[in-house]
C-alpha cells in the first residue's frame, strides 16, 4: 500500500546556516517560519531538521544536552510549534534528527553517570583501563581514540565520535525507555517522523579488541549486530506504529543485504535508508583520499541499490557531505547545466527524494583559504592527524578543502546583499563569496534558473506516478553516460544523463517531457552535461 512519504519530496534544513532571524549571525526556527512560503512554492512536501536542541555545538548539534527542549540559539519551544503549526497550514510536514547513539557530556544522564554509585552509571558504557591503557584498541569515527579517561570516575568511557560524545549503553532496558519517551514527546507534538543520525551501530555486542585496520578498528563489534535490530523492532511496535509517522536511518558500512535487514518491509524497523556507497566512488579508502569522479561507477551503484531495496532514500548532497555540483558535476563552465543535471537524476530515482538546503540554487563547495575558517570538528581532528601523519601542507589543505563537513554547512545564499541576506549580524561560518551570483533572489523568478528547474522536476514528479511508483530499469551505463527507464502499467520514461562536456550521441528519441536545455524536440545527441527526460 502507498505511503504519503514516499510521494512527498524531502527538503533538508541544517538551521544553523538557514537564515538568521535577530542578527546573532545563527539561523533560527522564526527564520525557518519565515521562508515557508518559498519552500511550499519550490513543491517541498517535508522539511527534515538537524537538531534543533539544546547543546555545547562541539558537533553542531549532534552532542545533545536536552533531547526534550529547543537551544535558545534556535528560539524557544513556543517557536517549534508555531513552525510545526505554520508548515502544516502549508501541507509540509516535519521530521526531527533522533540522535541516540550518544548524547553530549553536558547531558545531564552523563554528568549523574561520572559517580560510581549513580543509577545512571550504567546508562553508558564505561570500563577501567587495561594496564594503564584504553580497555581495547578501537578507534573512532573522528580519526582519534574512542576511550577517553575521567579522572573523576577512574575509569574510561566510550565515544566512538568525539570524545564530548559518549556512547549510550543499550544493553540497559532504562535506556530504552528514556528514548521512548523522547520519541512519543515529539510525535505528539505534530511532527512526522525521525531521521534516525549513526542508527545501525547502537548495540554493541562485545568490547574484545577488534582486528586492526586502517579505519575504525572494533567496528565488526558494532555495526548492524543483531541487537540493533531488537532495538529497532521495538521501538517501532511501542512507539512509531501508534503514530502516523515514519523513520530514515542513516546507516554505516551497508550493503544492499544488510540494508533490506534494516528498512524492508517484512522487518518493522525502519521505512528507508541512507546508504553510503555511491558517494564513496571518488574516494580510495576513506573519504578524505580522493580520486576523480567517473559517472560509470556513480551510475553502476546508484542502479545496484535502485533494485536492492524496497524503498530507497535518494540524495546526493547532505550536511555532512560536499556540495554536489562541485563534486558530481561542473561548478565552472556548466555550472547551470550540471546542476540541473543532477536534478533530474534525483527526481527520477525509485524512492524518496531528499534536497538538501541551497542545493536547489546551485550552492558550491567552500571558497575558503585556511583552517582558521573552518569550525568543523571532524575536519580539525583530521587535519591533526594528517600533520602527525607529516602530509604535506598543501596536501592536508586539498584534503579539507575538497572533503570538508562545512562545504555544505556556508549559510544559504538567499540574495546578493552584505552576508547574502543570511544575517545581518556576522555570520557563525563564512558564506561563499559566489553569492553575488548564485543566489534565491537572482533564481526565484528566472523560468530558466536552476531553482525553476528543480520546482518543475519536483512537479513532474508528483503529477507522474511512474515517476514515483515505476520499475528502474537501466539502459546504459558508460564512464560519461547514465541511462535508464522508469516503467508502470505499460507506460514508461527514458531519462538520459551526459556527465560530460562533450556532445554524446545515443541513438534514443521520443516527446520530451522536461530537458534543461529547454528542447522541444529530441533528435538523440545529447550536448555538454545535457539531462532528458523522454516519453
């Protein structure tokens, strides 16, 4: 049976770099509340929020303090509902980060858990040393130790992200219902779902040391173990099935076997995933190597995961991952060209579409110079490590400039005015000096403008159902070529993507349904990074 999620488009904010209500230089909700209008107008069906609640921001929100409150940087609960309310006037519905494998070690439960004898002790993970050293040899997901030592307790703690990140300890049913309980407070509220951050690596199924690799040694101890399934399990028959409402996990080390375990639909745990594997074919290893990206390996895991699952979450860009334009396509000479490209790509995919902010007017990567502007944290613990490393300068800075969490985090360029109309205060992260020309203002009312061309894909979309419900089929796949065709009841579309800047001749024709090169006509040469969709 169809599901109101899966015909809805899904537009990412990361509030802290939306626009900025009061002049503090932070993005807010009443700055979210007032740019509603635009959303609706761009055909946006969900708004997903990065976290909203209160925290210390060594992770940007994503080492919570108070699950159950909003951080007065944001505004004030009264504020959160008047957006919940305001976006349902306007028939968008919101979904919430659920961050529950860690919280802040501000976190109140954390702070009771440093004494020995509190209840909360075993809320997380803590363990004495091994002859003066951490009790294994894992490492973290922020390139550094995941052990770190209090010097209250004398004993160590486990963080598999930064170290003001302490990991919950799911073994304990306290825990369990400390969750449930955040979850039924904000479902009660109106809001629609959770995007669910690092969900398939809560339970951790032994603390032995792990065999050693070049990144995150322990892991085989907690990724996607089988007690992350009880937990999911559960928290969907108590909590989620009482509630018209669903769930997106961002999921580590997936593959299209482990991710039917966790959202297919004969599982009860989550609606759909974020995989990871097509925005690892630029890199060696880990992200932070990269090679040049070839469209024939983007283009083969996109088609593998398209068939692999029952419901797919399509993204191409995110808070935690660089600009798609700058990465997939063309910032340059194509600017326009590419990004509507990767549009269409996006918008025709099996599964739910998930926009992330400035992405529908074209947003680059940073242009930023040095790490003085850089605020992101992992960024800072990899450039460290890179030095002990003794990488060359410059290459430690292509590696941060190309790869950087705060590539996507620059504040939305909204018109060309001082700060791009983000904040009249000074903004918390440096904003792209490109926003002269690629901004809202300049796009909004362009019918030619990259922002114009995702409202008609996003339309396409909702008016065919093919588009939403139809087969993937793919057609071919070549290092500068993407083709393939969506099917439903004995209808069908052809979408044909140049990841070039060279004519590319395909030997396909039909009525041309949307192109972003405005054809009317199709005679089966595609030009530089030209997107077709054909009936």
């Amino acid at each position: 049976m169809a599901k109101w999620w899966q015909e809805r488009v899904v537009y990412q904010i990361y509030p802290r770099s939306f626009q900025d209500s009061n002049g503090d230089g932070i993005g807010d909700i009443p700055g979210i509340i007032s740019r509603l209008d635009t959303l609706e107008d761009l055909g946006v069906g969900i708004l997903w929020l990065s976290p909203v609640y209160p925290s210390p921001n060594v992770d940007n929100g994503y080492d919570i303090s108070d699950y159950c409150d909003i951080h007065p940087e944001f505004g004030t609960m009264a504020d959160m509902e008047q957006l919940i309310a305001e976006a349902g006037k306007r028939d968008i519905r919101i979904i919430m980060d659920l961050v529950i494998n860690h919280t802040s070690d501000k976190h109140q439960w954390f702070v009771k858990s440093r004494d020995k004898e509190s209840p909360y002790r075993d809320y997380y993970i803590w363990r004495p040393g091994v002859n003066g050293r951490p009790p294994n040899n894992w490492t973290s997901f922020f390139g550094e130790d995941c052990w770190e030592y209090d010097e209250k307790s004398g004993e160590y703690y486990l963080h598999l992200f930064a170290k003001q990140q302490p990991d919950l300890n799911w073994r304990n049913p306290r825990v369990m219902e400390e969750i449930k309980g955040i979850m039924r407070f904000w479902l009660d509220k109106g809001i629609a779902g959770f995007r669910c951050d690092v969900i398939n690596v809560l339970y951790k199924s032994s603390l032995d040391n792990g065999k050693k690799k070049l990144v995150l040694t322990g892991s085989e101890h907690y990724i996607s173990q089988e007690g992350t399934h009880k937990i999911l399990q559960e928290l969907r028959r108590d909590v989620l099935d009482k509630y018209d409402c669903f769930t997106v996990g961002e999921t580590v080390f997936v593959t299209p076997e482990t991710g039917n375990m966790l959202c297919g639909e004969g599982r009860r745990e989550l609606d759909m995933i974020f995989s990871f594997e097509h925005m690892e074919t630029d890199q060696y290893i880990v992200k932070w190597f990269k090679r040049r990206f070839h469209a024939g390996r983007f283009a083969k895991v996109i088609s593998k995961w398209q068939n692999a699952l029952d419901w797919n979450a399509n993204y191409l860009e995110n808070h935690d991952q660089p600009r798609c334009v700058s990465r997939f396509g063309s910032d340059g000479q194509y600017h326009v060209q590419s990004a509507k490209l990767l549009c269409t790509l996006l918008l025709t995919l099996r599964g739910t579409p998930f926009i992330y902010q400035g992405q529908e007017i074209g947003m680059t990567n940073f242009d930023f110079t040095g790490m003085d502007q850089i605020r992101d944290v992992e960024s800072h613990n990899i450039y460290r490590l890179a030095k002990r490393l003794h990488f060359p300068a410059p290459l430690r800075w292509r590696m941060i400039k190309a790869t950087s969490r705060d590539n996507a985090r620059t504040p939305v360029q909204w018109d060309s005015s001082p700060n791009a109309g983000f904040t009249k205060g000074k903004p918390w992260l440096g904003i792209n000096g490109n926003c002269d020309r690629i901004n809202m203002a300049s796009q909004i009312n362009d019918p030619d403008s990259i922002r114009s061309y995702y409202r008609k894909a996003i339309a396409l979309r909702k008016n065919e159902r093919l588009l939403i419900y139809g087969s993937f089929i793919p057609l071919k796949i070549s290092k500068e070529l993407f083709i393939y065709k969506r099917e439903l009841d004995g209808r069908s579309m052809t979408i044909l993507l140049n990841f070039s800047n060279r004519r590319q001749v395909t030997g396909y024709n039909g009525t041309v349904f949307l192109s972003n090169y405005d054809r009317e006509a199709f005679d089966g040469s595609l030009s530089p990074y030209e997107a077709i969709i054909l009936g």
